[in-house]
C-alpha cells in the first residue's frame, strides 16, 4: 500500500487506542518517583481515546477531517504534559496534511516530523531524553528512510517508524540520568511507542481490540463520560403533602448516586432544587416524581456541549440563549484553581477563587475542564493556578484555546504555591500588579510533602522499601522510613531554616487527630515559626507542608 486514507487510517487510530489502554497499567509503572501518582499511561490512554472517540464520531472517511477532529478531540481532552504533548503531535500531523483525503508515504513521514516541530514549539523548556526526543528522532529517522527508498510502502515506513522509536527509548537514560538510575525508560516515549505499535498491528491486519479485563481506565473513562457526556439534568420539585413527610435530601441524593455524577440535592421548605449529570435522565426524574411535581426542568445533552466547546462556542451563552435568558454579567477578576479534597477545595473557595477544578495527583484535569470553567466564571481578566506540574500545560492549552479573552497562567507546582498566590490577590489593583505579587508569592514557598512508596528502589543513592513512608521537598525525595510521623520530622528539619516564618500544615485523608496534635508539638518545641494547620482531605499525600 503506497498511499494512506480515511479509512485504513480510522483503523490505525482506534488499533492505537485499544493498545494504549491495555499497556497503561505497565507505562504508568515506568513512573520515576515510587510514588502513588504515576498516571502517565493513565493520561495518554485517556487524551487519545478522548481524540479518537471524536473522530470517530465525525461518521467520516475523509483523512483529513478525521485528522481535524481528531486534533480537537485531543486538544480538549489532554491531561499531564505527556497527554498535551501527544495532542500536540497529531495536531502538526494535521496541519500537515490538511485538505488531503489520501497521502502518500513520503506525505505521511512529513506529517510526524511536522507533529514533532509542533511539539517542541508548545513547551518552553524541552527535556531531552523525553516524549519530545523520541518523536523527533524517530520521526526524523523514518523520512529520512523514505528519502533512500522512495519505492517503500506505508507498513514498511511504520516498521521503520517504531525501530528508530524503539531505539530512541531505550536511550533516554543515557540524556536523563533520573532515567538511568531508577532503571526504567520515558514513559511518555513509551506511550507513544504503543501507538506506534497499535498503528502497525492495523496495518498488518491484526489490529489491537480494547481487553475486557482493562478495568482502571474503562472506569475513568466512564466516569468522565458520565460527567462530561451525559445529560446535565436539573429540575425542582415542589413536596406534596406525602412527599413532605418521605422525603429526605439524602434519600434523594443516595439514590440519583447510582444515576450519575456531580450531584446537588437542595430543600427550600417545600421546594427541592436537583442538579446531576446522568446517561438516564429519566430514572432520575421518576425518582424525584414520587415526592411531588415538577415546577420546573431543564435537560441537556452534554455531547452537544462538548462538540460546542470544540467548535469554539461558549455553551452556556448557547445554553441562556435557547432559555431565553440573560448571561451573567461580566465581573472584572476570576481566580480558577485544581485540588483534590474537600477541605482544599473550601479552602481554596475562602481565599476567593471562583472555580475549583477537581483534580491533582491522581487524576490531571483536562484542557477541556479548564475550558469550561472559564466560560462558566464569566468575567474580564481570569488567572489559573494549576497547582502541580504536570497541569500547567493543559491549562496554558486552555488559554490558547480560548484566545481572545485575557487568562493568565500561573505556574504553581504545588498546593502551597496556590494558596500563597491567592493570599496574594487584590481585587482592587491592576492585573499587573496582581501578577506581580502572586509570582512573587509563588517563588518565597517551599512545598514538602509526605506519602508511601508503591515499589523498592534507589532514588539518588536513597533506599526506599515499598510502604515506606517517604519526605519530599520539591521534586528531591530526602527521607524514607516505616513511621509517617518521623519522615514529617526529618522533612521538617530540612525544610525549616533561621529566615522561616509561616509554615502551613495540610493534613490529608488519612492523617489522624492525633498525627495532627502531635506534628504540631513537634514544630512549636523545635521551631520558631507560625502554624496554620488546615484540613485538606487530600488523597495520596498524607501531609503537605509549605513554608515561607
């Protein structure tokens, strides 16, 4: 086969996909830090099955309108910087070949060199020994190939794609030494890899079908097209006599939850207000029927928002505008942030941000979820605290997305830095001064943190068992040790210096009263600072300090 199109290409992607789900267990292994927060794989599988999902709902065999969508679909569904550098590739792949139903392979060698410029383009500061590399040089190396034997077929350049893919990877320890310690290869490169890998099957006639045992992602993914893709469905009741006597808010709630998600159940005397996002909008309204009638109700197709959104529209002005209402007036300043847990996101929500996207560690946000908070909080000048690293590039896709409108990420890396950053904010000053000072804010924490390993290993010349108990400042792992509160102790110590003044101590779901008593004994004995001791109900990260 010397040329590609629409259809065989279809195959490839969704060969790719099935692929990527069924190894994302093994690439998110490959994470560096033993930390239970290695999501790599999780990410990728998830940004590509989001992208292919769109284009296969396109219900179109044109190449290059399967490309576009394609594009699109990961574009808003990224999440980490492995899943935004993967939408970025196949968005230079289409730029590439935009307006062509069929290509040739010297066409399609030049559409992934193209994908890995693209790439480069949209990170700042490129790490070599990463996804990046890999494209690139594979990329590279396969036109090249196509140059010398210009009679080649599509296979032959896919076989040729993943050999110098492969032997890329398996360099990238030699360009990140992290890598070469811990004994693994790039995850991200290794994401890309079974892609590759998913494309050839297909081109071989033995493309890759999703595992019925694949169950982590299947339910992620489910439960995102359950929030994203359902019917947002809201309506109010008014209590009959009966109904009055029955109902109860966590009745209602407790059953809407085997219904759906993000779920609000709000009585007003007589009146019951119902917001949830479920697949079966009717069960949900025959539910809430037993106890009264309807005074008003309002469904909605969350498929239809989400194209929307892709298309560059604002749901919700479409939304007002069918309801025949009036959208909200701008306000001058929205601060929009991530966090997982509910004591966070109070917190975040008291030190006066509009918007907290659910999210963190263990489970990025998407480009898209950012997209819609923006459009939901309406207002003139907006910034965005991700809060972790591997957030910030879906949110600066986010800005890029919505260009035209005045959004400002702030590159927070930590929970810590987010808080500072909103302390920080003056609604009263410029956007000018506003940046300056939360950047500011942003650069005088530190941020330590203390969870359990998943795996044994050696992390720079430091023994870590799985179980342990491990202290991280900033990105160095400084301690490992059986006893949670020893290994707050000894991070604290190397945290805490004669210039500290404030440390803040966010306990997470698994801290107990007791834990908390005793840490903050511990500091006020050792240390001369201030203590604000903050319940976050974080997942993952037992405490999370940080100090200023």
């Amino acid at each position: 086969m010397k040329t590609l199109n629409g259809i065989t290409f279809k195959e490839m992607l969704l060969s790719g996909a099935a692929n990527l789900s069924n190894q994302h267990h093994e690439i998110d292994a490959l994470n560096v830090f033993p930390v239970p927060d290695g999501d790599t794989g999780t990410n990728m599988s998830m940004t590509f099955s989001s992208g292919v999902k769109a284009a296969v709902d396109a219900c179109t065999d044109q190449l290059s309108l399967l490309a576009k969508t394609l594009s699109k679909g990961l574009l808003m569904g990224a999440r980490g910087n492995s899943g935004v550098i993967t939408s970025q590739i196949f968005r230079g792949f289409y730029q590439s070949i935009e307006g062509k139903n069929e290509i040739s392979v010297s066409e399609f060698a030049d559409a992934f060199v193209k994908g890995a410029e693209v790439a480069y383009k949209a990170v700042m500061r490129p790490v070599e020994g990463t996804i990046l590399t890999v494209i690139r040089e594979s990329s590279f190396y396969a036109r090249d190939y196509v140059k010398n034997n210009p009679d080649c077929t599509i296979k032959e350049y896919m076989d040729q794609l993943i050999l110098f893919a492969k032997d890329s990877l398996e360099h990238t320890p030699e360009l990140l030494p992290v890598l070469k310690e811990v004994g693994v290869v790039d995850s991200g490169g290794a994401g890309l890899l079974v892609i590759f890998e998913g494309f050839q099957a297909a081109l071989e006639g033995r493309p890759f079908q999703l595992e019925q045992s694949e169950s982590k992602t299947a339910a992620a993914a489910m439960e995102i097209e359950n929030d994203e893709f359902g019917y947002c469905t809201e309506f109010i009741v008014r209590l009959s006599e009966k109904g009055q006597v029955i109902f109860t808010e966590d009745k209602l709630r407790n059953a809407l939850a085997r219904l759906g998600e993000s779920i609000v159940v709000v009585q007003d005397e007589d009146l019951v207000k119902v917001h949830v996002h479920t697949l079966t909008p009717g069960d949900a309204l025959n539910l809430a029927q037993r106890y009264g009638e309807f005074i008003k109700l309002k469904i909605e197709n969350m498929q239809e928002q989400h194209s929307t959104i892709q298309g560059g529209v604002a749901p919700e002005k479409e939304h007002l505008k069918a309801m025949g209402e009036q959208p909200k007036e701008l306000k001058e300043y929205a601060l929009i942030t991530c966090a997982a847990g509910e004591g966070l996101k109070s917190l975040f929500k008291e030190f006066r941000c509009d918007e907290v996207i659910s999210g963190g560690q263990t489970m990025n946000p998407s480009t898209e979820d950012f997209v819609a908070a923006i459009q939901h909080v309406r207002a003139r000048h907006i910034f965005l605290l991700p809060n972790n690293s591997n957030i910030i590039l879906a949110a600066q896709q986010a800005a890029e997305v919505l260009e035209g409108q005045d959004i400002h990420v702030l590159p927070t890396k930590s929970i810590p830095q987010g808080l500072s950053a909103c302390i920080m904010f003056n609604p009263e000053v410029s956007v000018e001064e506003n940046l300056a000072e939360m950047t500011e804010a942003i650069q005088h924490v530190k941020t330590g943190q203390v969870t359990y390993a998943i795996k044994d290993t050696t992390f720079e010349g430091l023994k870590i068992k799985e179980g342990d108990y491990m202290g991280m400042f900033e990105k160095n792992i400084l301690v490992s040790t059986p006893f949670k509160l020893e290994a707050c102790y000894r991070l604290l110590e190397a945290m805490i210096d004669e210039d500290s003044e404030l440390i803040t101590v966010i306990a997470g779901e698994d801290a107990s009263e007791d834990e908390c008593r005793a840490l903050e004994s511990y500091i006020t004995e050792h240390f001369d600072v201030e203590i604000d001791l903050q319940q976050g109900q974080q997942p993952v990260y037992s405490f999370i300090f940080g100090v200023e």
